[in-house]
C-alpha cells in the first residue's frame, strides 16, 4: 500500500499559503482520481483510492504543520504502513518556487512538519517530495520566514505555483505506478520555462 501525506494547516485561512502547498498536492491528486478525503479515525482527513492496481492512502493531517508527526504516526500505526510506504509532501522555502526535489530520506532541512514526523516515527528514512516555495521576496531572516511561509502566493506567482502543483501530482503517481528512482530521475530538474 501507497501513503501520500500532504503537509498543512487545516482551515480555510490557509488556504493557498505557501506553506499549504502539500495539502493543494493531495487535493490535486484527489480530484483526479475522485477520492473524497473524510474524517479518519485519528486527527487527520483520508481517502482511500486506486491507481493502476495499487491501493492507495490519500492523506492530510489535522495536527497543523508543526505537529504533523502525531497524525503520520497514527496512519501508520492503524494501517499497518512501513515508512518505505509513504511519500510526504511539503514545501521547502530554500528552492525556488516551481522546483520540485524528490529523496528517499534525509533531515528535516528547518522544515517543522517534517522535524515532527521524524520525531515521531523516529526516523529519517521516510520518502518526501519538496515543493520549492521561493521567491525574491523570501525574508534572509529566520524570524521572518514563520510569516512569509504563511503568505499567500502573489498574483504574479499563482501560475507557476498551480504549475508546480500539478507536476506534483504527476510525480506522485509516478512514484506510485514506477518507483521513487525512476521519478527521481525524471522530476528533480529544473522545470522548464513556460
């Protein structure tokens, strides 16, 4: 079995923040496949669906961003899931806003959802995908950058970043259907100009 995690705040003030953006995969990827996410039997929204044969965990945690361990521990708990099983979704203020990054493990790079979810499953060896949310205006300051990633995309940015979500989308279900290598190879690039 496949566990997408998207990270997030819930709530509709957040909608279209930056730091939203593993929710808006989830929800890509739910639209496509016409999985409705529900309430779970934990603090976190889930679908259940099908791609290609596989079965497939479509999931959100309710635990906002900094505590999104304590939901990730729970699914994989009541499901039965190895970490090797899941794929989370978060974005990632040091690339550039388009960029996706795909790793089979790694630190949480100054990213709190994922400093929660290695801290709970106490371990690193967790696939993600990393969304690049960066911009000219990305504060240097680290005491900025709690308000920048709450921010909504500017006018200007919103088309590379809807771009950017549904290339996701892809490089989830090629993960799914060929492999974390393989998609790798394919979606840690530049995305090409538009």
């Amino acid at each position: 079995m496949h566990c997408l995690v998207g990270l997030g705040n819930p709530g509709s003030m957040y909608d279209g923040t930056r730091h939203n953006i593993g929710f808006a995969v989830v929800d890509e990827v739910s639209r496509r496949w016409n999985a409705e996410l529900t309430e779970g039997k934990g603090d976190y929204r889930i679908a259940h669906a099908s791609y290609n044969g596989n079965e497939v965990l479509l999931v959100k945690p309710l635990t906002y961003m900094n505590n999104s361990g304590m939901a990730v521990a729970e699914v994989c708990d009541h499901y039965g899931l190895t970490l090797s099983d899941l794929l989370v979704i978060c974005d990632d203020f040091q690339l550039p806003l388009g960029t996706l990054r795909l790793r089979a493990r790694g630190s949480d790079g100054g990213h709190n959802g994922l400093y929660s979810i290695i801290d709970h499953v106490r371990s690193d060896a967790f696939p993600r995908l990393r969304c690049g949310i960066a911009s000219p205006s990305t504060p240097s300051s680290k005491s900025l950058m709690a308000d920048f990633v709450l921010e909504l995309f500017t006018t200007h940015e919103r088309p590379l970043a809807s771009v950017m979500i549904k290339r996701a989308a892809d490089a989830c279900s090629l993960v799914i259907t060929s492999g974390l290598a393989h998609a790798m190879n394919i979606y840690n690039t530049k995305p090409k100009a538009e």
